[in-house]
C-alpha cells in the first residue's frame, strides 16, 4: 500500500507526537512516585515521632490505672465472694445435709415409724373426740400446672395436625402443566 507524501509526513508527525506525549507520561509518572515514596517516607516519620509517643503516652496514664483497677476490683470480689462462700455458705449446706442424713437414717428405725403411727392415730382420735372437723385437702399450685400443660400439650398436637391437613393451593401441581412447558405462563395461571 502505498502513502502519499503528504498523509507519510502526517504520520511521520503523529508518530513523533506520540513519542513526545510517551516520554512526558513517563516523567510525569517518575515524578509522581517519587512524590508517593515521599509522602509515605513522611507519614511513617510522623506516626513514630508523633503518633506513637502520644497513644503510648494515653494508654500508659489513662488505659492501664482504669484496667489494673478493674482486675484489682475484680480480685477482690473473687477473693471476698470464696471467703463468703467458705466461711458461711459451705458449713451450712453441709450441716444442713448432715440433719436431712440424720433425719432420714432415724425415720428408717422401725420404732420411730410405731411411734409416730401412734401419734397420728392418737391426734386422730383426740379430733373426733373433740368434734374438731378435717379440713379437706385443697388443691395446690401443682394441678393447675398440670392442667395448663396439658392445654398447652393439646394446642400443639391441634396445631400441628391443622399444619399437616390444611390445603395449600401452591403445593399441588397439576400434572397437565408440569407435561406442557411451552405453554404460556398465563394459559397456566
């Protein structure tokens, strides 16, 4: 393919031009990361000479006194809550299973049992001697509960057979749409 002269030496200028612009990219490039190289040069002296002195400063005389605090505080309680706990709670609890034990190992004895069966047959007797009426016995906080969590126990039984029996529209597909896929989305509706 052959050029004139005159489109040859536009693109003879062209090229030159583009040259020029290439060699000013780079410079202005060098340039540039000479200038980021720098600034960070710059900042990292500025966190190390001033930044660092100051959040070491604040974290020697604010941060650390409040967390030495809050572990001495801290300690303490631990301290004062185990002294609490072995000084009073420990020798009640035990002396408290030690007479349940005692209580128990004494109710097995088979004259214990005869004498307080005597006692209550005496308390009986002396009652109807006197004309001092049994109250009946009232029912207590038990059987109500007992009775809510059988309502309740009913509720999610009929609950959850109406989930399982309801009719839901949308699980059911019909065969006749799954088999035409070329049917429009309409038609189908």
């Amino acid at each position: 393919m052959a050029l004139s002269r005159k489109r040859a030496k536009e693109l003879k200028r062209l090229r030159s031009a583009a040259s020029d612009l290439w060699d000013d990219q780079k410079d202005v490039l060098e340039h540039a990361s000479h200038v980021v190289r720098e600034a960070g040069r710059q900042a990292a002296n500025a966190g190390r000479e001033e930044v660092a002195p100051r959040v070491r400063d604040t974290y020697d005389h604010r941060v650390r006194p409040v967390v030495d605090l809050g572990v001495a505080s801290g300690r303490a309680v631990a301290d004062t809550a185990r002294d609490k706990v072995q000084r009073d709670v420990l020798p009640a609890v035990s002396s408290a299973l030690a007479s349940a034990l005692a209580v128990l190992e004494v109710s097995k004895d088979p004259r214990v049992r005869e004498a307080l069966s005597n006692i209550r047959n005496a308390g009986n007797q002396l009652g109807a001697k006197v004309g001092v009426v049994q109250p009946k016995p009232q029912p207590g906080p038990g059987r109500y509960i007992l009775i809510a969590l059988a309502v309740v126990a009913a509720a999610g039984v009929a609950y959850a057979a109406w989930q399982t029996l309801r009719a839901d529209d949308e699980l059911w597909v019909s065969d006749e749409e799954a088999d035409d896929p070329i049917a429009p989305a309409s038609a189908r509706a």
